[in-house]
C-alpha cells in the first residue's frame, strides 16, 4: 500500500517540478481524493500514517501552485 501512496506522490511533483501548474494541481486533486479514499478504507498503521501525512502537506502545495499561477500571470 505505501508503494501505491508514494507513486501517486511521486506522479504529482512529478508534474509539479515540470511546470505544468494547471496540470499539477489537477494532479493534486486527484491526489486528494485518493488519499480521502485510503484514510477511510485502510487498517494498515503505516499506510495510514504516510497518507495523513500526504493528506496534511496538499493545502501548502495548493497554495503554492495558486500563487505560482497569479505570478506567471502578471
């Protein structure tokens, strides 16, 4: 299961570091509604653990793209 977590991670900034801002935070959404997914489902304490983990750190990526976007704007 962390293997699955940490590819969806990795896919994200993957895309992310590309500079693709508009695809990155469809990415992080997608991101998101897997990690609500897995928080509900799982039993796994470690899985568990990395997806909180995940879970909390999306708002600051949001953030960062949204501000990014308003930059590459002006």
């Amino acid at each position: 299961m962390d293997a699955i977590v940490i590819g969806r991670v990795r896919e994200f900034l993957d895309v992310y570091r590309s500079g693709n801002l508009e695809e990155a935070l469809k990415k992080l959404r997608e991101l998101e509604d897997f990690v609500e997914r897995l928080l509900s489902v799982t039993r796994d304490a470690k899985a568990l653990a990395l997806a909180l983990n995940v879970y909390m750190a999306i708002p600051l990526y949001e953030d960062m793209i949204k501000i990014k976007m308003k930059i590459e704007k002006a």
